[in-house]
C-alpha cells in the first residue's frame, strides 16, 4: 500500500510532482521514486509489504520501456496470475505481476485481479495513462484536469500541493449538512477535484479524458440466479470462500495483525484467522475509554479467552490530547470524517506500527453483505443505524445556502428493496465513506488495512442469496451467525448489532465543549459565514449543552468543518 501523483501536460515545473510526493509521504515512509520526461512527471510513495528489495521500488518500468506503472494497493492473487503471464520477471512483487498483466490482457486484466488497487500506466510511444481502481474503491484515486493540464494523486491534499485551488463544493457540502450525504463515488467537497469511481478505469489521451464503468455488479449477481443453493450448500460454499479471502492476505513479507471488537463481524473474523495454521501468531488490536456504558472490552478479552491471540488495548480519554488529534485526523482526512470513533480507530494503527506490524485485517463489509443495519428491517430511507429522529438541523442554515442542496438519488437496479437498500449501502453511503475515513487514518500511520470480507466473491454469492439466509425470525446476519456459532459463545454470536462507539456525546457536551464552543464561533467568518443563521446555532448549541443529545452528530458536523476551514 502506498501513494501515487501523476502531472501530464507541459511539465515547466518539475519540482511541483516533488511537492506532491511530500504532501503524502505519511502513505510510503520507505521509498519514493520519480519518472519524468517532457510530457508526464510521475512520483510514487512506497510502503513495503510484498518483495521488500530495492528491485520492487516505483515508478516501474517494464522490460521493453514502453510502460511505466504507479501503483498504490495489493493483488492479493499475484502467484496464481503470474503462472499465467508469458513474461520475463525480475521481482517476486505483485507490482510486476501487475504491470505484465496489463502488457499481456490490457484493461482486461481487470477482471483478473483479486485486491484493492489504484494504479496509472503511461504509454511512452502513444503518450497516453490509463488508470484504474478496484470494484469497491477500497484504494483511493483523486484527479484534476485544467490549463491543458491534467493531475491525479491518491490523496487530495497532494493535488492541492500542485497549486491547486482550494473551493468548497457548496452542493456537497450543503447535501452533509441536510442529508448526511459526503456525495457520490465520483464528487469530493472540493470544485475541481474529482474520485474515480469504484469499479471505473480512465483513459487520457491527447487531453481528453473518457472515465468507463468497467465492473458490473449487477451482472455479476445475475450470474447467481439459477443456481439455487440450498441453506446448507450456501453456508458450506460461503464459509469456502471465507477462508480462502482470509488465506490470500495473509500474504505479506511484514508482520500481520487484526482489529477486534467486541460486535459479530470481528467474532467472525476472529474465528476465521485462527482457522488459518498462522492465525495463532496473529495479534489483535481493540480500543476502549474505560466507559463501560460503550466499551466492547468484556466481549472481546471472551472471545480472545477462547483463540489465545496476543491483545493490545488501546485506551481513549476524553482529554486535550485526543481533542488535538481530532484536528490532527482532519487534516488527514481532507473531508468531513464520522466522528470521535475514527479517532479511536486511529490509535489503534499508532500502536501497532510501534509493534512493527505494518498490515491489519479488519471486518468491514460483512453488514452490506448480509443485511446487518435495523434500518433493513424498516420501510423508510435511513442510512444511519440506531436513529428515531433525523440528527440532522435543517434550521441552522441560511436559506440560500439551504437551496444549494439536491437531495441524493441513489440507482434502485434491483427489484427487491432490500437489495436497492444493500446495493446503495455498498456503493453510495456505507462502504465508501468507511473505506475513506480508514484509508486516511492507516495510511496517516503507515500502516496497511486489508479487508477481506470485501473480496468481491464474498460480496456478490452473499448479496444473491434470499431474503431468508440473511434475515430469520427478526434476527439479521442469519447465515453468518450460524456459521461462527460453533467456534464462540452464544452471547457473542447472537448479539445484536451495535454501531462503533465511544462517549462522544458526553464529550463534545462536557469534556470538549469549550473547545467546540470556540470552534463553532468561527463558522461565523470566512467561507462559512454565509451558511449559517448563527442565532439558531448558538440555540442548537445551548440545547445540546443542556442536555438534548438524543444525537451528537449535527454538532460533530459544525465542529469538523470548523476545524477543516481553519485549517485552512
């Protein structure tokens, strides 16, 4: 895992790709590399994982010259692919596995790839980039194309350190503040900087650029259709593949671990690993804030009690320290993030680089999957788990800014309205803002997230499979549950779902709430100062300090954009 810059255009200021390379440095502390010539600067920030020599530095050119690869990710299937590829390899990286395959397939090589991946190719002779991103965008792609010129990067920061303008992108950020929405796969918050999509690859030839869909979910569930598994079968071939997603990033040259809590997700992925013959040597990583209203530390020392892996905790207080690494996340995160559990994630990736392992597995993505949110088992259109009222304070904003929001229109491809509700989940909300916010903060600590509930194969045989597997008799993740039944207890396999939480609502009132107060007061200048009718906020404010917290999260909201503009 690493990162990537590009610059193609007249280069008349080679050193601006210099300047892009240091602004994510955080990303790939081991080495970072350039490829220039008149028409492309390329800069790459590496994070050894895979082939640890000198040889499997990028930018990476092929044998013949022609093609020239950043790269920024893993394929987890890189020893099977490269039995197939007629190529004279120089490295055991899955970098070159990579890079052949492109020379071999071309874009079709996509298809073949199983990781999380972003990556550019540049054509030396056609002059042309071709640039791709994994099915679910579980690695990060920003781009920007002005002035004949045209940039990309893995984080946003880094295209702003090219001299890129800075300007909100009032939609979107109308849209968060109204709809809780951090926009579509392809926006960001900021005019000019765009994502591409999960599941999309680019072509920029001659200063045009063509963005094309190139993994059809929708297709690929299809295929499913006709095949009918009965509930044993399913949960047999589920279980199947499983292990062999869990067994596949195990691969690495560095130290892995896991991160665990005390929710059905982790249990799962806990039981898994220890199926693995070195799940044994695996350590776990948990946090807690010594709250016992919050903490999952109970479950999990249970659950650890049973497999024996080493656990790190990671305490989280409600003190200065954690308020100036909430500012500190921010800054990593360029956008608006989900608030203090994030914070308390990070920790969790600061201490495990300190023990030197440098790869964590993590459960996301089995919710989206198996129908895990209460709202499945609601007819309404919530995206947010365990809400009664909407958290968000329409009357807080000025009436122009409020027009400046469109309510998102999330794609419905399927009939059911279950799987249009999965399906927005795992491409338009859950995933994406998950994957975002994770990115940032194991990068921020040069460390590297893998999630393997996310292999594709998981996704699209779980997502087929009827109603009845996922949901029975009111409880959700029916299938999973049974599955991990027989290697934990059963107050942890049938516990409900419970979102990520620390005592954020009792801090952003008490502990932080001068700090937020002083926050809060800064909207009402600069950029902002036209978003807010300050007499309501302060109302709004005053309410929450009083004792109205059935929700934190519209003062969260305030907070982290005051903290992003100051920044600024």
């Amino acid at each position: 895992m690493c990162g990537i810059a590009g610059i193609i255009g007249d280069i008349t200021n080679n050193d601006l790709i210099h300047s892009m390379a240091a602004a994510q440095s955080h990303r790939g502390p081991d080495y970072t590399g350039f490829w220039k010539n008149k028409s492309i600067s390329l800069a790459h920030n590496r994070l050894s994982i895979i082939d640890l020599e000198t040889h499997s530095n990028q930018p990476l050119v092929s044998n013949c010259g022609n093609y020239i690869l950043v790269f920024n990710g893993e394929i987890y299937n890189y020893l099977e692919l490269k039995k197939e590829l007629n190529y004279n390899f120089k490295t055991n990286s899955d970098t070159e596995v990579l890079l052949a395959a492109y020379i071999e397939w071309g874009k079709e090589c996509l298809h073949k790839l199983n990781g999380m991946f972003s990556f550019a190719i540049w054509d030396v002779k056609k002059e042309t980039l071709f640039a791709a991103r994994d099915r679910f965008g579980i690695k990060p792609f920003f781009y920007h194309s002005s002035n004949n010129k045209f940039y990309f990067a893995s984080e946003i920061k880094t295209l702003f350190a090219a001299n890129i303008s800075k300007i909100p992108n009032e939609k979107i950020w109308a849209n968060y503040f109204i709809y809780g929405s951090y926009g579509l796969p392809s926006e960001t918050f900021w005019e000019g900087v765009h994502q591409l999509s999960g599941g999309h690859y680019l072509e920029y030839d001659n200063q045009k650029l063509v963005v094309t869909k190139w993994y059809n979910f929708e297709a690929e569930v299809q295929k499913y259709s006709n095949q009918n598994f009965s509930y044993l079968e399913a949960k047999t071939e589920y279980n199947k593949l499983l292990l062999d997603s869990i067994a596949l990033r195990f691969r690495a040259d560095v130290k892995i671990g896991f991160n665990i809590s005390g929710g059905l997700d982790s249990s799962a992925l806990l039981a898994l690993v220890n199926q693995n013959k070195k799940g044994k040597d695996i350590e776990a990583y948990t946090f807690y804030t010594g709250d016992k209203n919050y903490d999952e530390l109970p479950w999990v020392e249970e659950m650890i009690s049973i497999t024996d892996n080493s656990l790190h905790k990671v305490l989280l207080k409600g003190n200065q320290k954690t308020f100036s690494e909430i500012n500190t996340i921010a800054k990593l995160q360029d956008e608006p993030y989900g608030g203090i559990p994030t914070v308390a994630y990070s920790k969790i990736f600061k201490k495990a680089r300190t023990n030197n392992t440098i790869v964590l597995l993590d459960g996301q993505g089995m919710d989206e999957q198996w129908a895990g949110y209460d709202y499945y088992l609601q007819n309404n259109e919530n995206t947010i788990q365990g809400i009664s009222k909407s958290p968000f304070k329409k009357n807080v904003l000025t009436s122009e800014f409020l027009k400046k929001a469109k309510k998102p229109n999330y794609p419905k491809p399927f009939k059911d309205d279950l799987l249009n509700k999965q399906y927005r989940d795992l491409f338009y909300t859950k995933i994406p803002r998950a994957l975002r916010f994770n990115d940032r903060i194991s990068m921020g600590h040069s460390t590297e997230l893998r999630v393997p509930f996310l292999d594709y194969r998981l996704v699209e045989f779980a997502f087929s499979q009827p109603k009845e597997y996922k949901i029975r008799d009111g409880v959700q993740k029916f299938l999973v549950r049974d599955l991990v039944a027989e290697h934990l207890s059963d107050t942890i396999t049938y516990a409900p779902k419970r979102p990520l939480q620390t005592p954020q609502r009792e801090w952003l009132g008490d502990n932080f709430y001068k700090d937020v107060e002083n926050y809060i007061e800064k909207l009402n200048s600069g950029f902002t100062k036209k978003w807010f009718n300050f007499k309501m906020l302060k109302e709004e404010l005053y309410k929450y300090k009083e004792g109205d917290r059935d929700s934190s999260f519209h003062i969260w909201q305030w907070l982290n954009t005051s903290i992003i503009f100051d920044n600024n």
